[in-house]
C-alpha cells in the first residue's frame, strides 16, 4: 500500500475551528484516515522489528552473543502529536502527521556495549530498502545535559525513528525522562542538571570501561 495514494484518496482535512488539543484528540479518535495512517505505522514498526530480530540472529551466529538486549516500540499519542505539531508551527491535519513528524513510530533498541549501537546501526542502514533520513550521533556529540543515544529516521514507506543506545544510557535516559527532562531546559535548576549530567559522564566512562574489559577478554581467549 502506497502512503500517498491512501492519504490523497479521501482527504480529510480537519475543519478551522478544531483547534484545541481535546477537540484534536476527540477528531482523530473517529477519524477512519487517521486509524489508517496509524496502522500503516504500526506496520512499519513490525519491519523494522523483524528485521532487527533476523541481524540479532544473524549476528548471535558468526560472533556467539546477541548485540541487542531489548526492543521496545510505541506509536505517539495523538496529544503528543498535536503538541509538536503546534510547538513546531506545522498545519495540523493529518496529512501534516505524516509530513511533518519523524518519530509517530519509534523503535528503542537497547544494546549491551557501545560497539553493539554501530554495528546494529550499520547492518540496518545498509540494507537496501531503507532510506536513511536523518541520522543523530548522539554518543559522539552528547547533549549539553549529557543525554546519549544514536538517533536515526528511516523510511521504508512510513518514517520510523530508531534510538540505538547501551543499557547504561537506557538506564540514564529512562531516570531523567521520569524526572521529566523537557523542564530542565531553562535556568531554573542548574545544580540538579549539573548532577544529572555528572551521572551521565560517570555511565558513559563504565560503558567505555566495560567494553575495553569485554575486548581484553577476548584477547585472552584467542
Ligand atoms: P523532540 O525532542 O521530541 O522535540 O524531537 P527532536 O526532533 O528534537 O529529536 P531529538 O533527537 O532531540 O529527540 C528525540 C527523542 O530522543 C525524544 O523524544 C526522547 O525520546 C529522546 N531524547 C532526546 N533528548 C533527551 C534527553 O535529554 N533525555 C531523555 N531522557 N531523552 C531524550
Ligand atoms: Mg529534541
């Protein structure tokens, strides 16, 4: 099923006078365009999925050790999207979904060592049917807040978001999220993201550490 043809065919374009978030959510919970589009994501997920799920396989084979520990996938909330939407100064309708979002579906892969998030990254990239859109090399440029992850957005025929990260920094990205990291952004705490930031330096160090320790080991056992 071809993602344009399905959108162009009975646009539904979402009335002027729905603009508030509750009239947004209320319109796409019984719009059959929007529960399409969601499927088609849905879908899309299962793919990526698969695919991970064969290279882990593949991988487990050559080198005796899975490089992925964990999958997790989740499609945006339909606030979430109207939110962005709105943040970002985008139509919102649902063809502005599709066209402006990259992360409506995102897969978290969790991987044990640091090598692991390339070597997965590389296998999935190169497969031929994936165009890469975007990708964010979050590990080699940290955010200010210490924040880790390799990003990237690739489309088969709906955008997919796929985060790649170690499980120290899932450890790390999970805790701030709860703490709720979008409200640190400003002035207001700069001890407490000082210190958040300090537990994100003091897990990547154990991360690099740990992967040198799994390489020396493998040098012993040659
Ligand atoms: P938004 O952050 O959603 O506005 O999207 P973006 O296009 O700026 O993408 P970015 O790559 O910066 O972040 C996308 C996703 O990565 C977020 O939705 C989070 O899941 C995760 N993420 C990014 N930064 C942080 C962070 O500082 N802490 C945590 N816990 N997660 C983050
Ligand atoms: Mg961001």
């Amino acid at each position: 099923m071809n993602e344009l043809e399905l959108l162009n065919d009975t646009e539904e374009i979402i009335p002027e006078n729905i603009i508030t978030k509750e009239q947004f959510v209320k319109f796409v919970e019984n719009s059959v365009k929007f529960e399409e589009l969601m499927m088609m994501y849905r879908c899309a997920i299962r793919e990526v999925q698969t695919k991970l799920e064969i290279l882990n396989d593949e991988f487990k084979t050559k080198r005796q050790r899975n490089p992925i520990d964990s999958i997790r996938s989740r499609i945006k909330s339909p606030l979430s999207m109207y939110e962005k939407l709105k943040r970002r100064n985008h139509p919102i309708s649902i063809q502005s979904i599709a066209d402006n979002l990259n992360d409506v579906a995102r897969i978290r892969v969790v991987c044990p060592f640091i090598s692991d998030i390339y070597d997965v990254a590389r296998m999935l990239i190169s497969q031929d049917d994936v165009e890469v859109m975007e990708v964010k090399d979050y590990i080699k440029n940290p955010k200010p807040n210490g924040y880790r992850s390799l990003h990237y957005v690739g489309k088969e025929y709906m955008k997919v978001e796929v985060q790649i990260r170690t499980i120290a920094m899932n450890f790390w990205a999970s805790l701030e999220h709860q703490m709720h990291y979008k409200q640190f952004d400003n002035d207001d705490m700069p001890e407490i993201v000082k210190q958040l930031t300090e537990c994100a330096e003091n897990i990547y160090h154990t991360d690099v550490r740990m992967q040198e320790i799994r390489e020396d080991i493998h040098k012993f056992n040659e």
